[in-house]
C-alpha cells in the first residue's frame, strides 16, 4: 500500500472520478456490491411474503416483537449515520481529532444496537421462543441475524479506519475521504435495511 | 456539532432536518401499526417505510448528486428485486394446489 | 478455492456428499445427511467469490477502459463478460439467501422449505411445519435461469471474436448484437419459472412466463443468425478456432430449438423431467459452451504462451468430439419423447413404454468413451506446445484488430506496455482504403 502514487498512475481513478460516470472505481464498487445485497435480503423479503400468505394462520407480530426496543433500536442506528456523515465531513475538513471522535460514537451506537438486539434475543429465548417455534420467528431470527452480522462486519470495518486504516491518510488524504465515503454508503445501507426490517417483522 | 466545517455549515441544518423526519415518520408508522389497520396498515405501512428509505438514500448516500451510472444500475436492481419479491407470492395465492383464504375457486 | 475444497471435502463424510441433484429441491434435500450441509456452506462461499469478481469485472469494464474506447466499441466478448457480471451481481445473491433458509431448516430445526403434515417413509416427519417447498423452488431457479446465460453468454463472445477474425470481415450489424444482449439479460431475470411449470402453478401465472420465454429466444436467434450471416461472403479461413466456433453455431442453434418445447407450457408436461430435457440442456452446453471455450484456448494459446498448438493434435481432438457429442445427446432426444425420466435408478428398465429406447443407452456409452478418449489428445497439445510448439513470430499472429493482440506475449502485469488509444470499431477488418486487411483498434493509421 506504499505505492499510492505509483497505483494512481498505474490503475486510474481510485482516487479520482472518471469524467464520463462520474465515479472513481470504489464507490461504483460499492454501490454494485449494494445492489446484490438489496438481491439478497429480497430473497429473504420475498420469502417472507410467500410464507405468509400461503400460510392458514400467522401470529399477531406486535404481539411477540418487542416494539419499544425496536423503535429505539431504529433510532439509534439512524443516530449512528448522522455521527458517521459528520465523521466523513470532519475527515474533509482536516480534522483527524473530531473524525475519530464520529467514527468512536458510530461504532458505539452500532454496540448499543446489538446489545439492545441480544437483550430482544434473550427475551424471545426465555419466552421460549426459538427460530424453530415458527416460521414467523424463524424468518424473524434469520433476518435480523443475518442484518446483525452486516453490523458487524461494519463495525470492523469502522474500527479498521480508524486504527491501522489512519495510514491511508498520511499517504493520500483524498484517498482516505473516499474510502470514508464508500464505507459510510455501506453503513447508511445497513441502516436502510433495518427500516424495512423494523416495519415487515414488527408492524406489520 | 458546533465547530463544523466551515465549508458545510448549511449541511448540517439540512442532515439534522432530514434526521428528525425520518423520526417523525417512524413515530406516524408505529401510530399506524398501533391502530391495527391490517390489511390497510401494510398499504400505508410499507409506502412510508419507502418515503423514509428514499430519503435517506437521497440525501444520506448523496444519490441526488450521483451520476446517471448510479440511477440506472438502482432502476434495474429495483425491477430485478421487484420481480423477485411479488411473483413467487403470486404463484402461491393464485394456484389450484393450496387453498388459502384468498383464493377463490 | 476455499468453496470449492469444503465441496469436494465432502466426497469424505460418512453419509457422501450432497445427493439430491443438483437442483437440491426440499424436502429431500431439508432433511437428507450431512453432505447438503457442507454442499450450502460451499456454496455460500462461491457466490460470494462469485459476486466479488462480477463487481471487478463491472468497475473495470466501465472505469478502466482506454481513451476513445466508447461502449460501441468493445468487442463483444467483453459486451458478453459484462452482461454475465451483471446476471452474476444480481441474480445470485437470492441463492444465498435460499441456502441461508436452508441452513437454518437443517441446522436449527426451523421449517422454511417443510410443509406441515410431511410424511418420510410412511411416518410423520417431526418439524414445526408451515413451510413451503415451492419457496425452495422459486428462489433456485431465479437464480438457475440467469445462471445458463452466464454459462452461455462468454461463449458466444468466444466465437464472435473468433468468427470475425477469421473471416476477415466485421460482424454483421454489430450494434444489434450489442442490443441483443441487453435484451437477453434483462429478460433473463423474469423467466425463471418455466422451470416450475409441473408444479400446478395457476394459468395466468403460467402463461406469463410462457410468454417472456417465448421472447427471450428472440435475441438468442438474432445474435446466431448475425453470426451466420457474418460468414456470408467471408474469406473463411479454417484453423482450429475457427473449425470450433462453426461447429458451436449449428449446434447451439439446433440445442436452442430443442428447448422450445419445453419453454411452451403445454408440450412441457409430458417431457418435463425426461431425457429429453437432459438432451436439450446438454445440447446447448456441452456442443454450445464446451466447444466455444475450446475455440478460445486454441484461440488465445498464441498469447498466453507465444506458441501455436499443434493442428494435427487440434483435428484429432476435433472431428471426434463433434461426432461422439451428437451421437451421446441426440438419442436422449428420443428417448425423453418417449417419455423415460430422469434420475431412474434403473435407467428405465422397469417401464413398459421405455422398452424400445433403452437400447440408444448403448449407443450413448460407446459415445462417450469415445468422447472421453477424443480429449486425450487435447490434453496432450496443451501441455505438449507450451514447450514445443510451433512458435509465433508476432504478438498478433492471427491478425486480430482487438485489443488485447496489443499486449506482449505472454502480457505482463498491467497488460500493455505503452498508452492506449482507442481509435475505431472492434471488427474493422478489410477496411476500404486500408493496406493490409486488418486494423487494429489502436492504430491511428488505417
């Protein structure tokens, strides 16, 4: 990763865009790679739907879902992408101190989830509720485990950034902002999941 | 939040406004939820979770300024995944093989 | 790599390894041993690996191409590798998520794919019940129909390339190849379930997709019909590419017309699930893909290389693949007609009605031993001229305008050696004006 310059030469527009898409090539990685997620929960989606209305009967989700803990659970994620919007325009800014302050608080928010969530899993297991109980629980665990690890590759991810990741920037700054960026797309997306997440499987 | 930059000092108006109305309209979809509308419930239910998403893929990941590349690839994934989530469903409710409660023959 | 080896690890589990066709339907496929297991776990990796180099191959083909290399330009092996990434991108990802339901069905008890009620050798099967096995079913197949075209569409981008070369004019009304192909992949996504018309799927559903498998054969038959049109007043020239890509053109042709009555609903139902179905998809991969990727080794050894494979070695491997492939899958032609099924355990040999067909599977055995022996001496040329075959004396030695003619033989880390320019269509051969038949696309000059 020492040769930043010499690769900018050698394979260009990592760090600038290309004129006619308008991209540089990681954001349009990303959102390439964004895409095939949107394919992935959808076939979860998609399951879900089938199974329900071919089903003879289907619980009162409101009724077994933890709504309060969801709704804050949606708070706090969507708290978590303004901190990481601030984190990116600190790290514009030159400001490496407040950028690392933003990202901190964003992989903080992002444990706060998943211990909310843990506690919503505890519950539901006490209860006596397991994922093979029903297929409503069992669409639920899968799905909202199956975003939980994508919070957490994210929160690896942010911590990489600002651990060893801070190398990047005193090599190329602009490389470093664009790879905030294309990590902060990756954490708004996870975080647009959830909506639909919070709405199928707890109001619906 | 008070030293921001200096360079986006509108910015940070306008992602503090987006925030609350994405709030704003989780609390109108839980009001909704809490009203048990069923069937009506998911018709206003799932527009709004969209409305919310939009908006945050809008002005969150920058989409309004993302070139024409961007909006294509989205508009495809969108009719791929649209596909994908409707007609398996549709061939559940629409078959002679299982009776539900909305099939009518 | 890794997909892979946990794949054939389980060849090594003491109940063997996935056997519940490669279609892996529930509920078999729920509740069967542990080899299913190992089999998504695998699988989850490779469409993993899968989608990480559709999205470099996307980045690459719209970010790094040359100066002055519009879309119109590129040669239509990368307009094919394209459209593919972009059916890998989106069409695997439902896959995954099946295996993940599945998974979760054999590991945590719950009932995605498990109807409730469900009967195994005669005594109720314990499971919470509510599922459905047709989920199983949608979710492959959304991904199994883009899948033939991502096996289908690099080799027609092969044999493109190889039949411009080689008769040494452009491609026939190239931008409607180009559209073409745009077409097929989209409506790739929304045919998937003519795989499932034998489940008693309601009319209007069926008709449906009876209707959008009718229109995808449209660009196919276009794109080969350019393709044979091309040919049209060429100056042929018959090496062991060439001999390949003219033999992939009538028999994917003919393997594509087989698949028309199993794309109408109606003539489907008594050969779903025949041999029938096993001869029209072999057809089209193995005289289709095989041979247009055997085109493009011979095709692209000069480069990899800086030899030429050796001819006498090429028509030995050549003449009985050809022949041996036709006489393996065209009786199961007529054997699926008359109606002997698939995955038999016996072959057929308890039904009445399969009687006067069984005999063909005497004829398919000596035709694949003799398909078999015939790659022997392909294996033989591949690593026999890497060391001692005729050597090229230019980086371009079939006189190719495309871009990759312009790298150093063997190409080197980064490809080219000097800037590119991009400076004309991809297929501007016998140009008017032009000295020699050819121009390459980064040559200014004509």
């Amino acid at each position: 990763m020492h040769e930043t310059h010499e690769t900018e030469e050698f394979i260009p527009y990592i760090v600038h865009p290309r004129e006619d898409t308008g991209l540089y090539n990681a954001k349009f990685g990303i959102w390439l790679f964004l895409a095939s997620e949107v394919m992935l929960f959808g076939s979860l989606f998609s399951a879900y739907i089938l199974l329900r209305v071919g089903s003879f009967s289907w619980p009162v989700q409101s009724d077994i879902q933890n709504v309060p803990i969801g709704a804050i659970n949606s708070i706090v994620l969507l708290t978590s992408s303004i901190f990481y919007i601030r984190a990116w325009v600190a790290l514009k800014a030159d400001d490496v101190a407040k950028y690392k302050k933003f990202m901190m608080l964003v992989i903080l928010f992002a444990f706060i989830f998943l211990s909310l969530k843990g506690v919503e899993y505890y519950q539901h297991f006490s209860h006596g509720e397991f994922p093979k109980t029903s297929v409503f629980l069992g669409l639920y665990f899968l799905m909202t485990g199956l975003h939980a690890l994508h919070i957490i590759g994210g929160i690896l991810v942010n911590t990489f950034y600002i651990g060893p990741g801070m190398k990047m920037y005193s090599i190329n700054k602009q490389w470093m902002i664009n790879r905030v960026e294309v990590a902060g797309l990756y954490w708004h997306f996870v975080d647009l999941v959830w909506i639909f997440l919070f709405s199928t499987l707890y109001l619906l | 939040m008070e030293h921001h930059s200096e360079h986006q000092p509108d910015e940070l108006k306008r992602d503090i406004l987006i925030y609350i109305t994405i709030i704003l309209l989780l609390g109108v979809i839980l009001l909704i939820s809490h009203l048990q509308l069923h069937i009506l419930g998911i018709f206003l239910i799932v527009p709004i979770a969209c409305i919310e998403a939009g908006i945050l893929g809008f002005y969150f990941m920058h989409l309004m300024t993302k070139k024409r590349t961007v909006h294509l690839l989205l508009l495809l994934t969108v009719v791929v995944f649209v596909t994908l989530l409707f007609w398996p469903a549709w061939d559940i409710v629409y078959s002679p093989r299982t009776p539900s409660e909305f099939t009518t023959y | 790599m890794i997909g892979g080896l946990l794949m054939v690890s389980s060849f090594f589990l003491p109940g063997g390894p996935a056997s519940n066709g490669w279609t892996s339907y529930s509920p078999l496929s729920d509740i069967s041993h542990d080899g299913q297991t190992i089999w998504l776990f695998s699988m989850a990796i490779i469409i993993i690996s899968s989608l990480l180099s559709s999205l470099n191959f996307i980045v690459t083909i719209f970010n790094l191409r040359a100066p002055g290399m519009t879309f119109e330009r590129l040669p239509f092996f990368i307009w094919a590798q394209l459209i593919t990434a972009f059916l890998l991108l989106l069409a695997f990802p439902p896959l995954e998520g099946a295996a993940f339901l599945q998974l979760c069905d054999r590991l945590l008890g719950t009932s995605f794919f498990l109807p409730t009620g469900l009967y195994v050798n005669g005594q109720i099967y314990h499971a919470s019940g509510g599922g459905n096995p047709l989920l199983w079913q949608h979710l492959f197949w959304f991904l199994g129909h883009p899948e033939v075209y991502v096996l289908i569409l690099p080799a027609l981008g092969i044999v493109t390339e190889i039949i411009a070369n080689n008769t040494r004019k452009p491609i026939a009304g190239y931008p409607m190849m180009r559209y073409s192909i745009i077409f097929l992949g989209f409506l790739s996504f929304v045919v998937w379930s003519h795989h499932t018309y034998l489940t008693g799927m309601g009319t209007d559903i069926t008709a449906f997709f009876q209707t959008t498998t009718m229109i995808i054969s449209i660009p196919s038959v276009i794109i080969v019909s350019t393709l044979f049109i091309t040919l049209w007043g060429g100056s042929i020239r018959f090496n062991m590419p060439m001999l390949f890509a003219l033999a992939f053109l009538p028999m994917f042709g003919f393997g594509g017309l087989t698949g028309l009555p199993l794309g109408l609903a109606a003539t489907d139902i008594p050969l779903h699930d025949t041999y029938y179905v096993i001869g029209h998809f072999h057809y089209v991969v193995a005289p289709g893909v095989i041979l247009g990727l055997f085109a493009g080794i011979y095709y692209w050894y000069p480069k990899a290389t800086g030899r030429m494979m050796n001819n006498i070695l090429g028509h030995l491997h050549f003449w009985p693949t050809l022949i041996a492939m036709n006489f393996v899958f065209f009786p199961m032609l007529i054997q699926g007609l008359m109606g002997v099924n698939r995955r038999m355990y016996d072959g057929g040999a308890t039904y009445l009605f399969a009687h006067d067909v069984l005999f063909w599977n005497v004829v398919i055995s000596w035709a694949a031993w003799i398909l078999g022996l015939a790659q022997i001496p392909f294996i033989i040329n591949f690593f026999y001229s890497m060391n001692h075959g005729e050597k090229v004396h230019s980086d371009n030695p079939w006189h190719s305008t495309t871009l990759e003619w312009a790298t150093p033989t063997p190409p080197g880390h980064g490809n080219f050696t000097k800037p590119i320019v991009v400076y004309r269509d991809p297929y501007s051969y016998s140009l008017e004006g032009a000295p020699k038949d050819y121009s390459p696309q980064d040559q200014k000059e004509i």
